[in-house]
C-alpha cells in the first residue's frame, strides 16, 4: 500500500511537471507573448513584473519568451539526440545480441571506445571538424549516445533470446528476420521505453552544458544552456535572469525522472 | 589494493601540500613583488617579435623588446635603444646613437650588428614582400662606429615610427621559441594554454620595472574573468565589460577608464557575394546604429566611429565620418533592391567566442539588420580558428572584431586597405584609394600628406568598406595592492610602471 501510493506521486509529479513542459513546448512554437530577439533598451535588466513575468535581460528581450522558445530549442536537441541514439543503439543491440559470436565482439569493442572516450570531448572533437551550430551538436550527441542504447538493448536482446518460446518459433521454422521484427522488439520496449526516458534527461543536460560552453545553439537564438551561460556575467547583480532558465532545467529533469520511475515500475 | 590505497593518498596528499604552497605564495610577495595578470588569449605560438600578429600578442611583447626608439604613453616616440637621432634637412637620412651600456636579457651587449641584422630582417624581400613595407623604401644602411646610418630613397615622414621595431640578438634564429630583447621584462617560460611567465630585467639601463615577477594567466572563458578577479587570482585584468564593471563594486579593485584605441566593425569580406556590390554594404551602414550598440551593450560607454580612424589618432581622425550614414531605413531597403535584393538575404557573422563585447555587439547587429530583412546569423568560433580561417584564409562573410594600430602611424591603420597588401583580410579594392594611399606614403609635406590620408578615410567611409562602430571604452580593473596603470594611444599594457600601493 505504502509503495503503491509513493509510485502513485511519482507518477502524478512526473506528469505533473512533464505537463508544464509540453504546455511551454506549445506555447513557444505556437505563440510567445513578446518577440525572444526583440531588444529594447528601456527594459535593460528590468526584474520581473506584470508585463514581463520573469523579466527582461541585459538586452531588454523578455525572458519568458525567451524560456519558451529555450524550451522548444532544447527539447529539439533533446528528442532528436535520444531519436538518433534510440535508434541506432537498437539496430545494433539487436544484432549483435542476437546473432553473437564475432560480429558482437568487434561491434561491442568499438561501442567499449567509444564508450571510455568522454563523450564531451567526443562532441567537442565532431564540433571543431564540422563546425558549431544546431545540426552540428545533434549529430555529435547523437554519435555520443549510441552505444549506452546498444549495450541496455544489447542485454535485453540475449536475454529474451534465450527464452523458451524464441525455441519453440525457432523449432517451427521461423526466420531469424521474423524472430527478430515478431518476437523480440516488441517485448524490448518497456526496457526502451525507460532507457529513452533517462536518455532524454541525459541529452537535456548534454544540451545545456554544450550550449553552456558556446558549442550548441549559436546566440541570439536561445536555448536553457546557453541562457545560462549568457546570464552568469548578471549572477551577483541580477540573479533572477539566471534564476528562470536553471528552474526549467530543474523541472524538465525531474519531470523525465520522475516517470521514468514510474513507467518502469508500471507492469 | 593496498600499494594502490597508498598511491592514491599520496597523491591527494601532494596535491593538498601544492595548494597549500600556493596559497603561501600569494601572500608573501612583499620583498619579492608579483602580480598576477589575466590576457583573455594565449600568446601566438611564435615569440618573434618582428611576426607579431594578434594585437594580444603585440601588447605583451612590447615589454620584453624595445626598438631605437620607444613610444610612451603620449604616442610620442622618445630614444630607447639609441640614446639620439638626428634627420637629415632633406628628411633622406636617419642618424641613430646607439645607447652605451644596453644590454640584452642574455647579458650580451647590443651592437650595431644586431640592428643591421633586423633591418635587414625586415627588408628582406628574397621571399616576398618586405616584412615592414615601409622598408622597402630604405636605399642604403649601415654602421659608423656607434651610428646606425640609414638612407632612404624619398621622404618618408612617419618612417621614425617604423624604428620601434624590436631589435634581437643578430642570429638569434631561434626567435619564435627563446625571445631576447632588451626590455624592461625578460621572457622566463610559458605553459600553453595556461600562462607567460616574465621576470623584471635587472641590468636594463633605464628605469627598471617595480615589479619583480609577472605572472600572465590565460583567462579564455570570459564569465570567468570576474571569478578570476574576485577569488584573488589575478590581480589586473584589462578590458573588462561594464557590466563586469558593475559585479565589481564594493571589492578589492580599482576601475580605470580609458579608450581601447581599435576600430570596432562589421567587417564585410568585399569579395563575396552580397558584400562585392557597394550598395548592399551602405545598405547595412544606413541600417546599423551604432548609437543603439553602444547604448544596449556597452551602457552608453564607447566612442562611434565612422572609418578606420580612432579619436586617439588626433589629427589625422576625422570626427564627421560618423555622421555620414544616419540611420535610414528606407533608403537601406532602396539600395538593396537596386542591388537585387529586395527581399533582402541571410549571411553569417563569424565572431570570435572568447571576445563577450564582439558576441554581444554581434546580437544586437542581427537584430538592426532583421528591419531590413537581412537575416545574419552567428557563427561562433574560437580565436585560433578565426586567425586562420577568417584573418589568413579570408573565408568568411562578415565578422565583428576590432582591428589597432601597432604604430601610431596613420599608415598601419590604412595601409591594409590597399587592394596588394596582404594584411587586407576584407578584400578591400578601390584604385581611387590605392591612388590615395600611394600619394599619401610619397608625400614630402606632413600637411599635404594628413590631407592624402584624410582622404583615404573618405573613400572607406563612401565605400562603407566595412560598417563602422565605435572605438570601445576599455576599463581596467587593478587591484588596490597595485596603482600606476598607463593608458597608450596603441594597444599595449605597460607592464613596468606598475607598483605596489603605498
């Protein structure tokens, strides 16, 4: 009972906070309430107050609107990170669980590589070839993220194959490609389904630091890292700048976390 | 386990005891002064004097090499290496005295040899252009007993500010690597990417530095300037922001305040397209305000300029240059559709990321430009790269940075807008202009040739070779332990008159 209804609040907090996400997420595709490049100089530094509820900053753009299109850049770099890992780690994971032997070992050793390279330096090495920017930072934490994917599905995949009924397809003649496609991803995806969740918050996180660092998302677009980042000159003299963007990455992340708890937890 | 147990501790141990050792350092300095500087760059991976590039290299240099003579804070040059010069009436031939008793940082003596060898150095031109240019006007030079004797072809009245070239050690060929000069500081060692360290020469024969051991720390991440400042590891740090200005209030440093002496723009590369068409470059400089630059990013501090003059410059900067391109939209939007664009067009700013004043001057430029449906977008890249890729291979659209003087001559602004030479990274090229500039060096008359140079500045105004902005406010912050900062009209950090505070 006690545990049932500790996993009841997680879940209600996760979707709770996962929900102001996506709204913000709308609203910065759909609408903001000021233009996030606009500048104005009257509004320099201004604090918070009806018109600009969280603000303006150095250069009098609202900082609302800026959260809000922040959002939507992060979440972009997220989704199409973990889409990309996902995807590439499951292919790979698939194969080289199911099929073992010595295509496993050469495809995990190079995974192992990549693996022990940190993968900041890994990002930043992709970004100095092929310069900075969006697309840039995608590809590179996307490359990043593949193998932490392929070694959960990796372990999945021999898990599930040697089960009995895989056998007893196996013994009806089913080809591996059936077996495969019919019989193990489908069954891979609530292992899928929490790794692409904590991958997500991995990838928001990787976002903000890399924005941080100048490398992501180019000025004046924003993005949460790079509003930070751009915010920590003000954080003596004007912390609530700096305040907003830290408090959404907060949420975003325990959010995610909170239902990937849940969801694993989930029958 | 255990031997491994063991290692660890005394790792940590030996890394408590260094920090320890540090934090002792600090406070001690008293009869061995030091101070610790922050340079926002590392040095150029060359030391060599004579191919200085960055102007963040240049400053540092100029207190390790002296040349015959030495500018001070005035822009005036007074003798260094040689203790007199004399001109010739007829403005052909430079006498120079050589000091008695100059010494170089390896205890050798400076000879009349080893300036025969710079000059020769610099005007070498078996692999191209000569490495001064004004030295290609030098017909005969050579050593009379303690005289440097240097004949010119025809008159040259800015020639004695090319005589702050530094003067090495003849066949100190491993320059770039082990730099020796004759200055008030001598070079001790380097860490890249980490710091310089300089030591107070004690045998220069002027007045020596105050400060014995000088520390110059790489501060490449430009939010941390202020942690660097406050925590206490960097005592001076020079061109801070105003707003870094602001987060300094109430603390251990004094802000001073002068003019960086640059001339901040929006370099247009004039060779690429849409930039090769002079309308679609006055089109930007009617859309760009720089008043509203200054005031969004800077707090209203700086100085707008209007070609590639700075107010240091006194005579030859005209102030009017500025007013010629009031912001206008419509007629930024008219040229534009003469030139073809009527719908306007997207280019990149590349802009170095470790300079926040450029970033943000960048911002606020996208921004001006949106009203005439020019779409610009930042491209980020780091100082390193954007040497080679945008200074040296010339392979960018557009770049906010700020270009100096390295002389106080109206030539080592102007001469790189010459369409041949090979310091003109935006591609500049305008016969009228190379017209000027060729009368302006051959002129006889200083009146006449100020009039010549005056000129040039028009054409880049007309031309709107790049869009000029402003010259920036530079501020200082020095920590109170320490006073005597100078400001030069040039871009340089004079490190020897600095002193502890009573």
């Amino acid at each position: 009972m006690e545990v049932n209804k500790n996993k009841r609040i997680k879940l209600i907090l996760g979707i709770t906070l996962t929900g102001i996400i996506f709204i913000m997420l709308l609203l910065g595709i759909i609408k903001t309430p000021y233009d996030p490049m606009e500048m104005s100089s009257e509004l320099k530094l201004t604090g918070a107050s009806f018109k600009h509820i969280m603000g303006c900053d150095q250069f009098g753009r609202d900082v609302f609107s800026r959260i809000l299109v922040g959002v939507k850049e992060t979440l972009i770099v997220a989704g199409a990170v973990v889409l990309i890992g996902s995807f590439f780690g499951t292919i790979l994971g698939t194969i080289t669980g199911y099929y073992g032997g010595i295509l496993d070992e050469i495809l995990m050793r190079i995974t192992d590589a990549v693996l022990a390279f940190p993968s900041i330096l890994l990002c930043l090495l992709i970004i100095s070839l092929l310069g900075g920017g969006r697309n840039t930072l995608i590809l590179a934490l996307g490359i990043a993220f593949i193998p932490s994917f392929a070694r959960i599905i990796r372990g999945e995949v021999l898990k599930i194959r040697s089960l009995d009924y895989i056998y007893s397809v196996k013994l009806f003649g089913a080809s591996d490609l059936r077996i495969i496609f019919i019989h193990i991803i489908p069954n891979l995806k609530k292992v899928l389904l929490s790794t692409v969740l904590i991958g997500f918050n991995n990838a928001v996180l990787a976002e903000a630091g890399m924005s941080y660092l100048g490398m992501g998302v180019q000025p004046p677009m924003p993005s949460l890292g790079r509003m930070l980042s751009e915010a920590q000159t003000y954080i003596f003299t004007n912390p609530s700048i700096a305040l907003f963007p830290g408090l959404i990455i907060v949420m975003m992340i325990l959010g995610f976390s909170l239902l990937a708890d849940a969801v694993s937890d989930l029958k | 386990m255990n031997l491994f147990k063991k290692g660890l501790s005394l790792l940590l141990l030996s890394a408590t005891l260094t920090v320890a050792l540090c934090g002792c350092g600090g406070d001690k300095a008293d009869d061995s002064s030091q101070i610790t500087i922050g340079i926002p760059q590392d040095l150029e991976e060359s030391l060599d004097p004579h191919y200085a590039v960055a102007a963040g290299t240049k400053e540092i240099l100029f207190n390790i090499f002296e040349g015959l003579v030495k500018p001070d804070k005035n822009g005036d040059l007074n003798p260094a290496v040689a203790d007199s010069y004399t001109i010739s009436e007829d403005g052909l031939t430079y006498t120079f005295h050589l000091r008695k008793g100059v010494k170089f940082h390896d205890g050798s003596a400076v000879t009349a040899e080893d300036v025969l060898y710079c000059i020769e150095k610099n005007a070498d031109t078996s692999a191209g252009d000569a490495n001064i240019s004004a030295f290609s006007n030098i017909k005969n030079y050579y050593a009379d007993g303690e005289n440097i004797v240097i004949e010119l072809n025809v008159k040259d009245p800015d020639f004695l500010e090319y005589m702050t070239m530094a003067i090495i050690p003849a066949g100190n060929t491993d320059a770039a690597t082990n730099p020796i000069g004759t200055g008030p500081y001598k070079y001790v060692s380097r860490t890249p990417q980490e710091n310089i360290i300089l030591e107070a020469f004690d045998d220069y024969y002027g007045e020596k530095a105050n400060i014995k051991n000088v520390t110059l720390k790489i501060v490449a991440d430009a939010d941390s300037v202020v942690m660097n400042l406050l925590g206490g590891s960097v005592d001076l740090y020079a061109r801070i922001s105003s707003t870094q200005v602001a987060q300094l209030a109430n603390s251990d440093f004094n802000i001073l305040e002068g003019t960086m002496n640059l001339v901040q723009a929006l370099y247009l590369n004039n060779n690429v397209e849409p930039f090769n068409d002079v309308r679609v470059r006055q089109a930007l400089s009617y859309a760009v305000d720089p008043k509203e630059i200054i005031d969004l990013a800077f707090d209203g501090k700086g100085t707008e300029i209007g070609s590639s003059m700075f107010p240091a410059f006194g005579k030859y900067y005209i102030d009017e240059t500025k007013d010629y391109y009031e912001v206008d939209l419509d007629k930024a939007k008219e040229l534009l559709t003469e030139a073809g664009y009527p719908d306007g067009f997207s280019f990149a700013i590349k802009v170095p990321s470790n300079y926040q004043p450029h970033i943000d001057t960048a911002q606020v430029i996208v921004e001006q430009l949106k009203k005439i449906n020019v779409d610009a977008k930042i491209e980020l890249v780091e100082w390193d790269s954007w040497l080679s890729d945008v200074y040296a291979g010339r392979d960018f659209a557009a770049t906010v940075v700020g270009v100096d003087a390295s002389t106080m001559t109206a030539r080592a602004m102007l001469e790189r807008f010459t369409s041949d030479s090979s310091k003109n990274f935006v591609n500049f090229a305008s016969d009228a202009y190379d017209a000027e500039f060729a009368a302006a060096i051959s002129a006889t008359d200083i009146d006449e040739q100020t009039e010549h140079y005056k000129e040039c500045e028009w054409i880049l105004t007309k031309e709107s070779a790049n869009v000029y902005l402003q010259d920036l406010a530079e501020f200082v912050a020095l920590n109170k332990k320490y006073t005597g900062y100078e400001f030069y009209p040039i871009y340089v950090m004079d490190i020897a008159k600095l002193k502890l505070a009573e």
